[in-house]
C-alpha cells in the first residue's frame, strides 16, 4: 500500500490534533531499530527525537524485546490492588538509583500521569493547592499537568482551575528581564518568588520544574539556580517537585540531572525512555511523605498502573543503562554531536546558540539583530525530512531540538550533521532577509 493510500486512511479514520504537525501528511513509519526508523514506503530516517522521546535506548532494543516477551508469556496485567513481582523487583531497583530519602515508588503510564500524581501528594501533604512553574516548563497535556505546561500547548485553553503560576526561567540567552550572568544574581527567581509571596492565597503546595528545559527550547539554567529553588520552596513549606522525563536516566551524562546540582527534590517523576519504548512512569518520594499521604486518605490507581509487562521493560531499561554505561555513552554521543553543531555555527551565521548536555542539545536560529528567526525552524525541519532526518522544532521554530538515541554511532551523527548544513542553506535562500550583511 503507498503512502497517499495510508494516509487517506488516516484522513478518515485517525484523530488530527497531533504534536507538532496538525495536517494529514508523511512519513507513516512501519519499522525500526536502533537509531533508524522505516516509513511504508521504504525509505530510512535518522531518528534524532527518539521517537517521542520514548525510544533514546535505540527502537527495539533487543532487551526490552526479551523483557516484555517473557512478560507476555507469563503475566501482562495484575489488578492495581495486589502488589506483583515485577513491580516490587522495579521499586526496589529504582530506589538503588537515587539518593536517600528518595525510596518509595508509584507507578504510571506517561510523564503526564506522573507529574499530576505528584501534583496530587504536594497538595494532600500541605493542604494547600497552589503550584508553580517556569515559564519555559512542559509538565504534559492532560488536565492538571497543563495547567503548569508554559512552554508548550498551554495557548487558547479555556479558563482552569485557579492557583496555578508561571514564574521566570532563567532564560540566560533571552533574559526576561533584561541582565547577564553572572552580574544578575538570578534576580528572575527573585522577582518571581516576590510576585508568589504575593499572588498566592494560601501559600504554594509545590513548585514543580525541569532541571533543563528540553521542549521550552532546551534551555540551560545557570549553576545554582535548581538549588536556589530547592531552598525557597522549601522555606515556603512546600514541596520541591523535579520532572526528569526529558533529562533523567542518563540522557545528560548522569542517571539523574539533579545530580549535577547536588540536590535532592522532594518528589521526583520519571518517564520517556523508562520502559523503553513501553508506556510506564513512576513518581518516587520518601516514606515521610507516603506516610503523611496515607494519614489523609491518599489513593491514585490507573487500570494499567504497575502492570507487569510495563515494569518488566521498566527493569530492563535499568539494567542496560548500567552494564551498558549509558551515563558515559551519553557524553561520549554529546561530544560528537557538540562538535558537529559548532562546526555549523562557525559556517551559518543563523546559529545564535548551541545548548544542551549529553544526547539532548539544541541550536537557537536568530536574525541579524538577534532576535528569533522562526521563519526557518520548519523550514529546516521540512528540508531535513525530505533528507532523511527527524527532530523536534521548538520555540514557535527558533529552537532546533536533538535527541539521538544511546545507539548512534559517529557516522550517524556525521550524517545529521551533514544533511543540516544542506538544509540551512536551503531554508536560508529562501528567506534571506534574516542572514547578516557582515
């Protein structure tokens, strides 16, 4: 069957409002492995966004086929009211991955159920309901994750719940208010927490936020800001909530980003890769605050929480970061792929900014005065695919976001490399007005 024919099918049939492209158009994908996706017709794509994020171990990671086959021939599903197996092995085993206190799982099936589940503790625990997030967050789409979601999808909702607050992300290379480091002393977060001392009625229950804001742009805070967080939520009295979706599990050179900061988050949520490219989340926190939960009558169940096919890929996911050194992987994948993007900053004057760690990096395409130059992020989007390579266009399309999967080679990242350049220059001619004179 062609291409036209499949997506006449999904014309008819398949719901529209999708991330980031909302038409009916290619590639339809078939098949993958590793760092490589097929479409129906054939024709091979470096996939460079990990599928939705979900696929940085490689499409099809052997292992994981292992894992969730033995878990077909055994048990798929458990009720939510039992504990099994294969989620007490993953608890125990997820807990041997962070530092103390943080011990005490629950698990989902997306970032979004995690983040509102953790949403859901921080109020129960400090009987308060007001959350806040940087501007730059992305925290999912469903209902009460959306409502924290500034960086993406947030636009044209109707009104939601009250107490919930946008506060600045240090956004260093667009400074919101107008200063540099390191002669600014992060006086976003100050203004913003005197503007929630303020807005709040009850005072917050929670700030949640990224350790790097991978779909607000894949913007680096500055050294110390996560920790300056940390201490005023904690001053606050509320909790301090870490989403490690985007940046956990070694994607920037350590199991956990926040381990970069020397801090500790009172709730932490994990999903994207953790199964593997099977739907499973997790939202871990310590036996204090379970117990305070427990003595408010707190209770939170899917159908599909902790079902064994999803803990049995979770548990392999795990396993292979560590016998396959995926921390060091990630650097050794970041080195390539940061040399690659200088290497076009240095022929493209369009690259304003290269930012990231590990296998998530990004390029900011600006004008000549500097400001965004959005016209081009789908201009080189569309030009990449034709050529073979996906990733995600962010900012409105100033930002071109990278994730490569743990499985790609240095040939691979030459490749992308390679075909960026060829479609920077495309997109360029064809909007020349934002190249400089100089």
């Amino acid at each position: 069957m062609s291409e036209s024919e499949w997506l006449e099918r999904a014309r008819r049939y398949c719901f529209q409002a999708r991330l980031d492209r909302p038409q009916y158009d290619g590639p339809v994908f078939e098949r993958g492995f590793g760092s490589v996706v097929y479409d129906v017709e054939g024709k091979e794509y470096l996939d460079f966004n990990s599928g939705q994020m979900c696929s940085a171990l490689g499409h099809n990671h052997p292992r994981i086929v292992e894992a969730v086959a033995e878990a077909m021939r055994t048990l798929m599903h458990a009720s939510a009211t039992y504990y099994n197996a294969r989620e007490i092995e993953l608890a125990e085993r997820l807990a041997s991955t962070l530092p103390a206190p943080l011990q005490k799982s629950l698990f989902a099936l997306s970032g979004s159920d995690s983040n509102e589940a953790a949403i859901s503790i921080a109020k129960k625990v400090t009987g308060r309901w007001e959350i806040a997030s940087p501007h730059t967050s992305f925290h999912g789409l469903s209902e009460s994750p959306r409502q924290v979601t500034y960086g993406f999808g947030h636009k044209g909702l109707p009104p939601g719940p009250p107490g919930n607050f946008a506060m600045l992300a240090p956004y260093c290379f667009r400074c919101p208010v107008g200063q540099s480091l390191p002669d600014c002393e992060i006086v976003c977060l100050d203004a913003s927490l005197e503007l929630l001392d303020v807005e709040t009625a009850d005072g917050l229950a929670a700030i949640i936020t990224e350790p790097l804001f991978s779909a607000g742009g894949v913007i680096e805070p500055p050294p110390g800001w996560l920790r300056c967080v940390a201490d005023a939520t904690r001053e606050r009295g509320a909790l301090f909530i870490l989403d490690e979706a985007q940046t956990g599990l070694a994607k920037l050179g350590t199991m956990w980003a926040f381990e970069q900061e020397d801090v500790v988050p009172d709730i932490v949520t994990v999903s994207k890769h953790f199964g593997g490219g099977i739907s499973i989340s997790a939202v871990v926190t310590s036996e204090a605050i379970e117990e305070q939960i427990l003595q408010r009558g707190f209770t939170y169940a899917h159908s599909h929480s902790s079902d064994p096919l999803g803990c049995a890929a979770a548990l392999a996911t795990l396993e292979i970061i560590e016998e396959e050194s995926l921390c060091e992987r990630a650097l050794v994948i970041g080195e390539w792929l940061r040399g690659g993007l200088e290497e076009l900053a240095a022929r493209h004057s369009v690259v304003g900014a290269i930012r990231g760690r590990g296998i998530l990096q990004g390029i900011e395409l600006t004008r000549d005065d500097g400001s965004p130059a959005v016209e081009l992020g789908e201009l080189i989007g569309s030009a990449c695919l034709r050529r073979g390579l996906l990733f995600s266009v962010r900012r409105s399309g100033s930002v071109i976001r990278l994730v490569p999967p743990f499985s790609t080679s240095e040939e691979q990242i030459s490749r992308a490399v390679g075909i960026l350049d060829e479609s920077l220059v495309e997109a360029v001619a064809s909007v020349p007005e934002v190249v400089s004179s100089r």
